[in-house]
C-alpha cells in the first residue's frame, strides 16, 4: 500500500514507483540478500529473516522501487514495553538511499493498528554510524520528541571484544498524533 504524507517532498511522478508493504514468507530470502550486501549490518541468517517476514510481519516493512525489493524495516513490539517500538534492523539498498525511505519505512509500521499504543522508538546504534545517526535525529525531530543515547551492549562486556559498543537511542515520548502518516498500511 503506497502511504503519501503531507510532507513528502518526493515528485508524484517517482513516489508512483514506491511501495511500503508488508514482508511476507516469500520475502526472506531477498531480505537476507539485502541485508547480506550491506557492508555495515552483521549479517543474519536467512531463518532469521525468514521469521520476520513471518512472525513479525505486522511490524516489519518492505519498500519497493518498480517491483524490486530495496528498503527494508524490521522491529517488534518490546515484550516488557508495549509502548516501545524497537528497530531491529534498517536498511535501504545505496542507489535508493537519500530519498526518504528509511523514514517512510519507520513511519508505516507506526502508523499501523499494530502500533496504536506506541510511544517510543528505540534502536541501537555503533557510535560510527553517522547515516543512522542522521536518520533517528530526523525521525525525533518530526516527532518533536527527544532523543536520548546511552551503551547498552558495550564492547568488553556484551561483545567480547568483538564489536563496537552499540548504543541505546530512545526517541519518545511522542503523541500519536504527531506522526506524519495515519492511514493503517
Ligand atoms: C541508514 C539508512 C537506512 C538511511 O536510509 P535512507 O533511505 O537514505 O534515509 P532517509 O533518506 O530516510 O533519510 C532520513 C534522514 O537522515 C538523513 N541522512 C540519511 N543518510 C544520511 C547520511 N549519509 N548523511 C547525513 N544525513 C543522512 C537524511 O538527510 C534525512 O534527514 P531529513 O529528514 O532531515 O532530511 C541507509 O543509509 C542504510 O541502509 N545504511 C546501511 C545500513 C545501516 O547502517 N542501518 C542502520 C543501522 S540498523
């Protein structure tokens, strides 16, 4: 289902070609080749992703340009915070990116039934990751919420040694109504 906002500033004649949709089952494989050819993600296992598009489905997010898979989103409901919205992963492929998808991606799934109850989005994020950094500022920013960073998986103590710090964002909390997307995608 194509979700236009208010403020989307992409031309009508390219925001035709996009669609933000569901994952479905079938979705796994591409989605884990998408993952897979982007250099700063850890790479999943294609079961992972094949749970996502499955179980996860209702807050997980796909867009597509023409037909082809070039966006993806996934994120669950926190088990012990059912107002927090936490984002896996995010990912747009590099001939895609700049164009607002990541965002339009995060504002779908926020925008679903699913997420009524959502106050907060949080994600974790290496200190490095200056694109993700960009884009959860400018998602705080829309929301008109603050945004809060804290270590969460440290280095020496959660990682072994083997991976850079990821740091907790907390964005929140934030009205329903200020979500630029309402329809229920
Ligand atoms: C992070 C990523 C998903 C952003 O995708 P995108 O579709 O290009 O992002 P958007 O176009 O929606 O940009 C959203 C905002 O972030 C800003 N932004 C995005 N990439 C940026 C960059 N490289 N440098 C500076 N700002 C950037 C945009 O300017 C925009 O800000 P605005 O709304 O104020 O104009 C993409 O770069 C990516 O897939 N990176 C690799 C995977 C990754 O690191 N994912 C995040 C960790 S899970």
């Amino acid at each position: 289902m194509e979700l236009a906002t208010a403020s989307d500033p992409t031309p009508p004649a390219a925001l035709a070609a996009i669609t933000i949709r569901r994952p479905e089952r079938e979705d796994g494989a591409t989605v884990w080749q998408l993952v897979a050819d982007t250099a700063s993600l850890d790479d999943n296992s294609m079961y992972c992703n094949l749970l996502q598009c499955s179980h996860f489905a209702s807050t997980c997010a796909i867009a597509e340009i023409d037909g082809e898979v070039v966006g993806w989103l996934s994120g669950y409901i926190a088990p012990e915070h059912p107002d927090t919205y936490f984002v896996w992963q995010v990912c747009v492929a590099e001939k895609a990116r700049g164009r607002g998808l990541a965002k339009r991606l995060i504002n779908a799934v926020l925008a679903r039934n699913v997420c009524s109850g959502i106050r907060r989005i949080q994600s974790t994020i290496t200190s490095d990751n200056r694109p993700s950094w960009a884009l959860f500022g400018s998602v705080a920013e829309t929301l008109d919420a603050d945004l809060v960073r804290q270590p969460y998986f440290r280095r020496d103590d959660h990682f072994a040694g083997k991976h850079d710090t990821e740091f907790l964002v907390t964005i929140g909390p934030f009205e329903r109504e200020t979500l630029p997307v309402r329809e229920v995608a």
